[in-house]
C-alpha cells in the first residue's frame, strides 16, 4: 500500500524541514505532498531546498487561501492507496503515522460504494485521537471544547468519537478522493467527518500523542470562534443527502 502525505503548509518555516524528514524516514512507500499556502516566513525556500534531494510534490500559493484549501489541492496530486492529512506544526509526531494507518492494511481491497455502508471489518477512515486515553498534554480549555465538540458529533451522527478536530486523519485515496469537499478553512474537519459518517463509514480511532503549541509559538485555531463554525458545520451537514456527499462523477 502506497501512502500519499498531504501536509498543508502555512508560515512553518521553523518545523517544516523536520515534519518532512520525519516522514520520509518512515518505512513507508509514501508519496509526500505539501501544499504551501501563501506563507510569508520563508518556508517556500525551505520547501524548494528540500525538493532538490528528495521526491517531494510541492505546490506554492501567493496568498493565503485556507487548510481545507490547501488539503483539497493536495488531494488532486494524491497517487496512493490511502491518504494521510500531517500537518506541518509538531504538535503531532510524524513517527505516530505508522500507528495511524495500520488499521488501514487490515482492510481488504474492496470498491468503495458511491453511495451506501461498509461492512465487515474492513477500515477506510481512521482518526489519531489526542484524548482516547484522557487529555494528556492538552490544557483544560483545549479538551473541554474538543470533548464539548466531540459530544456534539456523536448526538448528531450516533457514532462513537473521542476527537473530532483532531489533524491526524487517514482515509482510504478512493474514498476521500471521491467526497465532495467544499471547505476553504479549518471546516475541513467537520465537513469530512460529517460526509464519512453521512455516507455510512466507522471512524476508526487510535490513540496518538499531542504536544499543543500557544499562540506565541505559531498555533492558529481558535477554540471558541472556531469551534462554534465547527459545530455549525456538523449540524448544516447533518441533514445533506446521502447523493451529494460524493462527487457525481465518483
């Protein structure tokens, strides 16, 4: 199984070089992908010094157009069996990726219904839970709203979630490459939770470690402001129907 990294990039000039090190250094067939969106601090050198040793796909945006703009562009370079959402901070380890997509193995290799449920136990869908053991390094601010978020999930959708809001997600390339994503920010968590779920998929969870950045180190997701569009964004695609999840010509 070939693993396309998506890692959408904004002003991450002081850890980019390390996430992309670390991925690369997997023992993985992976395909990385990062998309760097507008950034001004210098990671686009950083970036285009990288490319020169290392098969790395690379695409620059002038302005700043948002994560799930970024992760959707990256989704169009995707050439492998499974797709792996990194992103480019460190609050999350790279080394954890291989925990995160060993459900995935286990799937049999089965077409991805346009519209309808899995069954059995194949896995297309697995998110890094940063509290399935307890909050661990997560201020209590940070793991009330997304333990407030996560229970918001599970009574809209009736699934069984620890952390909506997490940024490791790993998905089957046929599956995610075939959701119709409309996101342009941070929504692009709720939305592909809620269009997973909509169409019928189990989220699988495993357990990953957290080391959550502040505001002063570079963290740009604001809890309650953000949060509240999250929220918002489960309810309105609560109710989609099951038709317009995918792509028509998924």
């Amino acid at each position: 199984m070939r693993i396309s990294v998506i890692i959408p990039a904004f002003n991450e000039a002081r850890t980019i070089r390390q996430v992309v090190d670390a991925v690369q250094a997997l023992p993985l067939d992976t395909q990385i992908i990062v998309v760097n969106d507008g950034s001004t601090d210098g990671t686009q050198a950083v970036l285009e010094e990288l490319r020169k040793g290392a098969a790395l796909t690379v695409v620059h945006y002038d302005g700043n157009r948002g994560k799930g703009f970024a992760i959707r562009t990256g989704l169009a370079h995707v050439e492998g069996d499974a797709v792996v959402i990194q992103d480019a901070d460190l609050e999350l380890c790279p080394d954890e990726l291989l925990t995160l997509v060993e459900p995935l193995f286990s799937r049999r290799d089965i077409p991805v219904p346009t519209v309808g449920v899995t069954s059995g136990p194949d896995v297309h869908v697995v998110y890094g839970s940063r509290f399935l053991n307890g909050r661990g390094n997560a201020s209590w601010l940070n793991f009330t709203a997304n333990w407030l978020l996560a229970g918001w999930t599970r009574f809209l959708y009736g699934c069984r979630i620890t952390d909506e809001s997490t940024g490791y997600k790993a998905f089957s390339a046929a599956l995610i490459t075939g959701l119709n994503l409309t996101c342009e920010g941070f929504e692009f968590c709720p939305e592909v939770t809620a269009k997973v779920l909509r169409a019928g998929y189990r989220i699988h969870e495993v357990p990953v470690s957290y080391f959550p950045r502040t505001k002063k180190e570079g963290k740009k997701l604001r809890f309650w402001s953000d949060g509240l569009f999250a929220a918002w964004t489960l309810l309105k695609y609560r109710f989609i129907s099951k038709t317009k999840v995918f792509k028509k010509d998924a």
